[in-house]
C-alpha cells in the first residue's frame, strides 16, 4: 500500500527530470563563489523577482534570519504577526542570534496585519525603546495569499514610517499561481524575500534571499557566521532551478486537490475552513489522536491537532484523495 502524506508539502520526493539535474550539474567552490549552478540559480531567481541579488542557503529558517539581521541591527526590532513563521517556529534564532526584538501582533483572519495596529506599534524615536526597523509578513500565511492592494499599502505605510519591509515567502508561487500573476507583482513591494524551494517547489534542500545588493552583501558575510557557507552545492541549487522551470504552473493541481479533498469533507460534515491554495484546515477537536493512528494504519499521515491541516503537494494524487476522503468517512462513523 503506498502511502500519502499530508503533513507538510516538505515531503515531496525529487521528480526524475529533477535527479537528471542533479546528477549533471555543473559544480565548483560555492564559498569562492564558483559554483556556476548556485550563481545561475541566485541570478534567475533574483532576475525574476525583481532584485538585484540572490543568496543560495540550505533552509528557509536560515534565510529568513539572514534577511532579518541583514536589515536589524542588535536591539533593533521587527513587526511580525503572532503565526507567522518566522516568529513562531524559527527557534526564536532572530532574537537569539541577532539579538533582534519581535514586536508580535495578532493575525487576522485572512492572515494579513492589521495596518493601523503595526503603525501604532512602531515605537518613538526615544532611547528608553527598542528602534522600529522592520516589518515583515507572509505569503501564503497558513494557506491564504495576501491580496495585491494589501500588499501596497503595507509598502506606502513602511515608506511613510521609514521601515524596511521582509516576505517570508515561502510558499511566494502558491501566492502567484493562486492570483494568476507573475511572481515579481508580488515581491515588487518588498525589500527583501526569502523563497523556499523545498516545499510545493518540490526540491530536496534550499531557499533563496532576494535583495539589494548591500542587503545581500551583508547576508552573505551572516551566511558564514552561522555556519551555512557551503562548497559544491550546485548539485542542490540545480534541484531549484529545475523546480523554478519546470514545477510552478503544477501548482494549480495542489489547489485543486485542496479544494476537492475540502469539499469531499464538508459533505462529510467536518468543519472545514476555506481553501484558497494547498492547505485545507478542519476542525478534529479531542479526536485528533485517535484520527491520526486510525489513518495511519491505511497508510495515510497527517499529524495530531484538534485544527488539522491537511497539504497537498505533487506527491498527492486525485485518486489519493479519494482515498483520504474514504479514510475519513470510515472514521467519521466510529
């Protein structure tokens, strides 16, 4: 029985065409900065985005923290929302390592800040507080892409009050491919961006800052401290590039797996939240545990919450979910 896996879409496997890539990638010194496949990778990527500059790392946690120490100095701070990844599930490695204080706020319901809770967050110009220097949202966040004109008023707001603006964008193509537009409407709006490879992209390792050169500068110099130089990783980055040419337009088949395995549930009178991309969420309540060893055992995974989430990724077929959906049903009636 082949099994199906919904607890992240970090599980994929690398496609065939993506192992060809990998094995004929062109390599050289990364730290040198000769691995041409980790320069065309930063170069496509940045080019792409709109940026001048990119910066190949193995984790989207660290490039996240690159770009937020590249833009804060110690006891400086950044606005984040109380979800969001970078505050709650990086290790607290900003504050830590960086010696950067979050200024957490809560999310609203279609995962955006609310613009006049950050701006009446920023801090006075006064030494007795730590100095306002960033603010930085996610996209998708659990799921729900932040729409356009949000995004604008999010930069006019940061222009007015003089700070920087970061996209944890780790899921940036579900974004686009939701929206139906190029990526760089998007990131147009931001300074910095992180862009993770290894998730619906479908690549084994990697994600990518975006920025100016300076930030980018700064980041790589970081990079080192932290002990993320690496040495002949195009056979990585050639993951990424493939994934960049060949697996985004697919994205639309996650979405579309989401939305029939959310709508399979609903009729089968489960709480769901509703889907705009490849995470379907539902409410489980004091049932998780036992859900998640009843799908085990029909080689299904999912993990334990009473607000599940259930990812669709290129590993997830059609016929999956119909299998996922039966799994369900059989649960329900227990």
């Amino acid at each position: 029985m082949s099994v199906i896996d919904l607890r992240s879409d970090t599980v994929t496997q690398p496609t065939p065409g993506m192992r060809e890539a990998m094995l004929s990638a062109e390599l050289g010194d990364d730290v040198y900065g000769e691995d041409p496949t980790v320069n065309r990778l930063e170069q496509h990527l940045a080019g792409e985005l709109g940026f001048v500059a990119g910066l190949f790392v193995p984790t989207g946690t660290m490039s996240n923290l690159l770009g937020l120490m590249a833009h804060c100095a110690r006891g400086d701070e950044y606005i984040v929302g109380q979800q969001a990844h970078t505050y709650k599930y990086e290790g607290g490695g900003a504050a830590v390592l960086g010696s950067i204080q979050p200024q957490p706020l809560e999310m609203q319901a279609d995962g955006s800040l609310d613009l006049d809770r950050v701006e009446a967050a920023i801090k006075q110009d006064d030494f007795h507080f730590a100095r306002t220097r960033l603010l930085t949202l996610e996209n998708t966040m659990q799921g729900k892409v932040l729409p356009l004109s949000y995004l604008a008023a999010a930069r006019a707001l940061t222009h007015k009050r003089g700070l920087a603006l970061h996209l944890d964008g780790a899921r940036l193509y579900n974004a686009a491919v939701k929206l139906g537009v190029a990526a760089a409407e998007i990131t147009r709006h931001f300074d910095s961006v992180s862009v993770c490879l290894s998730k619906g992209l479908g690549a084994p390792v990697g994600s990518v800052l975006c920025g100016s050169r300076e930030l980018i500068g700064k980041a790589r110099r970081l990079r080192k401290m932290v002990g993320g130089g690496m040495r002949q990783a195009g056979v990585l980055a050639a993951a990424g590039l493939y994934a960049l040419e060949h697996q985004v337009a697919r994205l639309a088949d996650d979405h579309a797996n989401a939305a029939r395995l959310a709508i399979g549930l609903g009729e089968l009178g489960y709480a769901v939240e509703p889907v705009q991309t490849n995470m379907v969420y539902v409410e489980i309540g004091e049932r998780a545990e036992a859900l998640q060893g009843f799908c085990a055992e029909r080689g299904i995974k999912v993990t334990t919450a009473s607000r599940l989430r259930l990812v669709t990724h290129l590993d997830v077929s059609a016929e999956d979910i119909a299998r996922v959906l039966e799994a369900f049903s059989a649960f329900r009636r227990i």
